[in-house]
C-alpha cells in the first residue's frame, strides 16, 4: 500500500481555529515548509530587582 503524501499545514487566523488543528492526528502533515528561526532576547531596560528572604 502506498504511503499518502503528506499534506500541507493550513495557515490558522485565529486561537479556537488553531486548537482545533492541534487536537487532531498531525503524523500526516508535511514539515518540511517550515524552517529553523531563531530567537534574540531584547535587552532589558533596567535591572531586575533582587528579592529580599524574610528570614
């Protein structure tokens, strides 16, 4: 039996429609349309406060 070809990810607008997708079997759907990204903290405005124990 052939292997079905694998199908494409829907471009989702909104929240319900994206929970929706999510719910279901994704084995079948085709990654290879995403590529890797990556991601750059911005730098902080100013220091985090430390935080004082209250022993």
């Amino acid at each position: 039996m052939p292997k079905p070809s694998p199908k494409p990810v829907p471009i989702l607008t909104t929240d319900e429609a994206a929970e929706d997708f999510l719910d279901q079997d994704l084995s079948a759907l085709d990654f290879s349309q995403f590529k890797p990204m990556r991601f750059e903290p911005l730098p902080k405005s100013a220091p985090t406060p430390k935080r004082r124990s209250n022993s």
